[in-house]
C-alpha cells in the first residue's frame, strides 16, 4: 500500500487573458502551494477501482483520479490495475484545486506502485488531458502560469508573513466564472500598457502586503463578489475572495471558533491552531 498527500494551492493573482482557437483562455496567475492536503492511498489490484470520503464524489471515470489512472495505463500499454482510496480534506469547488492535485498525486503514486518511469515531459502530457492546473501539481513549490495555466516557470519565494485561507461553505465552479467572464466581456483586456507580470510583483513587494493588495487581482473575483454574498462579507482586507495576508501570526489568532475545515494558513508546514476562521 503506498500513501500519498495531494496538497493544495492557493493563487497568487490571476489574469484572463483572451480566448484561444481551442476553447481555453490564456491566464497568467501564480500557483503557490499550502499546507492543507487530501489523503490517498494506492494498493495494486486486477483492476481499477476507486472509494471517496465524500459522497458528493464520484468514484467512477468521472473522478480526475480515476481517470488519471486510465490515461497512464494507456500511456504506459500495461494492464495493471489499482484499488484508490480518497480522503478529501480539501473543500471543492473552493478554487484550492484539490482534485486537480489528487490525479497529480495519483499520476506518480501510480509510477511508484507499477515499478515504472515516464519521461517527465510525458507525464506533464498526460496532466494536461486532465485538467489546464494538474502539471503544476507534479512538482513541488511555486510557479508562474501562463498558457492555458501548463507553462510553468517554479521559482522559490520565502513568503514573510502568514497567508490565511478562508472557504465559506459554496461551491464556485471553474466552468461557471469563465461562462460569467465572458458574458460580463471581462475575458478580453483593452488596456494596452506594458504590465509588470505577476511574478515580478509578488517578488518586488513581497514584504509589503498591503501593496500586493492593491498590485495583485483576481479577473474572477468582481464576478464572484457580485453574485455571493458570503464571500463579500468575507473580503474584508483580501487578495482574492479566499485569502487574507497577515504581517504577524499574532493576528489569526483573535479569529473565532468555526466547523472545519475552514481556515488555514500557508506561513509553516503546520496547520493554524483550532478549527478557526476570521469574522
């Protein structure tokens, strides 16, 4: 039996860009990764099968991790089979990303499981049919996005202060906010100014994060905050509609007692104390 975490991420930033020929967007957005992940675990089997903590997922071809393990079968001509077993930890429909980093993690479990390798420009191959953000979750770190979110450019970045993450209880889907980017006609920027990409911002003012605040936007973010009302009145102070910067760990602290999960924070490798959230 092999045990793996599919860890989440957050974005530091996120530009649409334009519409391409083949149906996706151009962005530019910064993929950072939190300490807040799902559990899997993987044991060799005849076939492929799969069970989920969360009832509200499928555990058929219609789970990225299920069907991570079909694509790699196929891509590595083998009849091997796995039994998965899905903890979810991570809220959906949070933009966190969580299944997108359950296929990453089900893609090398596999590999490990099978005794195999693939050239890692295969494996990203394979990624991408999953999903635009799964090649990003095959390495560790942070990345600068751009394509359609599977160009990545990892770089390091000590984050000086503590980023916490709040998820009030909605599920936002992906395929909803570009169907409202585009009918807001929000998908396609006018301003032509040379723009310092999100990247550079992020290393320029890391140690000011009120100027972050002002510097980095989510393009998805007038779309959410104009249609619900939980996240507004969570969007006291944030960089997009989910996280919030903090200068010292002093102030989670004073943050209230909630059901979890619902807040962590992305300053160490360990979780914020409690089950706690911001009011």
């Amino acid at each position: 039996m092999l045990a793996l975490r599919a860890y989440a991420k957050i974005n530091l930033g996120l530009r649409i860009l334009r519409l391409r020929n083949d149906g996706y967007h151009d962005l530019e957005t910064v993929f950072h990764r939190i300490n807040l992940f799902d559990e899997l675990e993987l044991d060799s089997a005849d076939t492929i099968s799969m069970e989920c903590s969360a009832a509200e997922l499928p555990s058929d071809e219609r789970n990225l991790s299920y069907r991570a393990a079909l694509l790699l079968r196929k891509e590595l001509a083998r009849g091997d089979g796995v039994r998965i077993k899905l903890k979810k930890k991570i809220p959906l429909g949070a933009g966190l990303g969580g299944g997108s980093s359950d296929a990453a993690s089900t893609l090398r479990g596999l590999l490990r499981l099978w005794q195999t390798t693939l050239p890692i420009d295969r494996l990203r191959s394979v990624a991408a049919q999953l999903g635009s953000d799964v090649p990003y979750f095959l390495e560790k770190g942070t990345a600068y996005a751009t394509g359609r979110g599977d160009v990545l450019d990892y770089f390091h970045v000590d984050i000086p202060y503590w980023i916490v993450v709040v998820s009030p209880d909605l599920h936002i889907s992906t395929a909803w906010a570009y169907r409202e980017l585009k009918n807001t006609q929000r998908s396609v920027r006018n301003d032509r100014a040379p723009r310092s990409s999100l990247k550079d911002l992020l290393i320029e003012n890391l140690n000011d994060p009120r100027m972050l605040q002002n510097l980095i936007r989510n393009d998805f973010e007038p779309i959410v905050l104009g249609t619900h009302d939980p996240v507004v009145r969570l969007k006291r102070g944030s960089t997009t509609p989910v996280q919030i910067l903090y200068s010292f760990p002093e102030a989670v602290r004073p943050c209230t007692v909630f059901s979890k999960p619902k807040l962590w924070h992305g300053r160490q490798q360990n979780h914020s104390p409690g089950n706690k959230r911001c009011p």
